[in-house]
C-alpha cells in the first residue's frame, strides 16, 4: 500500500511540474483604455498634442501599436476621450458641491457653482487649455450642447420655476456666466495669480453678485 502511495504521489508531481505556467491575468478594456489615455495625456502636456504620436503613446504605456486602434480610431479621437473625461470630472466636482447645499437654497448653490467651477478650472488650467486650446478648436462647436453650459442652465431653470430668479432664457443667462467665469480665470491667471485663494473667492463673489442681482425678480 506504502508503494502505491509513493507512486501516486511521484506521478501527481510529475503532472505538477508538466504543468504550463500560468498565464498573467489580462487587465480589463477599461483599465487598458485608462492607461493609454493617462499615458497621452502625460505626452501632450510634455511635448504638446501635434508632437505626440501614436507610436509615442503605445510605448509610454508599454502596448503595442495595434492595442491602440483597439480602442481608439486616431490620436484625435482619444484626445476627444481626453476633453470628455476633464468635463466629466468639472461636473462631478460641482454637482457634488452642489448637493451639500440645501435644495431650496438656490443663492447658495449659485455662489457654489462659481466658486467650484473657479476652483476645478484654476486647479487644472494647465491641462485645461492643452486639452481645449492648444490645437485651435472651434469655440462655438465647445459651447453648443456643452455640458457645462447643460448644468449651470438647469441649475438657473429650477431657480426662475421656485421664483428665486428672473430669467427669460436660462441657457442665454447661463452661456454668458460660463463666458464670464472662464474671462475672469483667464485674467487671474494672466497676472500669475491663479493659486491665489482670496483672489480666487473674489472673483466667485464678483459673478454671483453680478448675476444675481441681474436675475432678481421683476417688482411689479
């Protein structure tokens, strides 16, 4: 029986070791796709966008070149992925400050969509103006249906409909408060003081001062 055993046992370990090794687990489409985008987006802030290439990009992250095209039909196409994914993230930020106001505290939501939207634009301008400016991109093609513009419009539409506000045409209001935010972030940034806190709550205070005045309701 002490025979069998060692027997059994010698061509259990024989199949062990005949075993093929194991084959690394493959990351998930998601994940691949994140880190050719993370790699990107390292290039074109080091180098810019037209110096980038594909080639460039694939071996940052360590993929082959037809990985790319697996997900991404050009270098266009995954800077598109780029500017989708900041302005995912602008929103995010701000509906989050938004929810910790009070629904019916519609002044306060306000203040806090300018001073977050200052926030998330200053503490990422460098980025910013790469993803959006660098390659000259139609602005008007940025505004329509933008989605920024969408959520600050809602946000002065749910005011005017709980009598707060006054305002005709909410996305009108709304795109020249997005203009007006972006002009005032540009002209801190032009005088090298875009980490400047207190600068940064006054501009906040300036736009909702500014708008909400202008949106007080009509006195008969």
């Amino acid at each position: 029986m002490n025979a069998i055993r060692e027997r059994r046992g010698a061509e259990t370990a024989e199949a062990g070791e005949r075993r093929p090794p194991r084959r690394p687990r493959r990351r998930m489409p998601e994940s691949r796709r994140g880190e050719l985008m993370d790699a990107a987006e390292r290039l074109f802030l080091a180098k810019g966008v037209a110096a980038t290439s594909v080639d460039d990009i694939t071996t940052a992250a360590q993929v082959a070149k037809g990985t790319f095209y697996v997900y991404f039909p050009s270098r266009d196409a995954l800077l598109a992925a780029l500017q989708q994914r900041f302005v995912d993230g602008f929103c995010q930020r701000v509906d989050a400050a938004l929810a910790r106001r009070r629904t019916s505290d519609w002044n306060g939501r306000l203040r806090a969509w300018f001073a977050t939207a200052l926030d998330t634009l200053l503490d990422q301008l460098v980025l910013h103006d790469m993803l959006f400016h660098e390659l000259g991109h139609d602005h008007r093609d940025l505004i329509h249906d933008n989605p920024v513009v969408t959520q600050l419009a809602a946000l002065v539409s749910q005011g005017v409909a709980a009598g707060v506000w006054h305002a005709a045409e909410p996305r009108y209001i709304a795109i020249i408060m997005f203009h007006g935010m972006h002009g005032l972030a540009d002209d801190l940034a032009a005088q090298a003081q875009s980490g400047n806190k207190a600068a940064r709550k006054r501009l906040a205070d300036t736009l909702f001062n500014t708008f909400s005045s202008a949106m007080r309701p009509l006195v008969p």
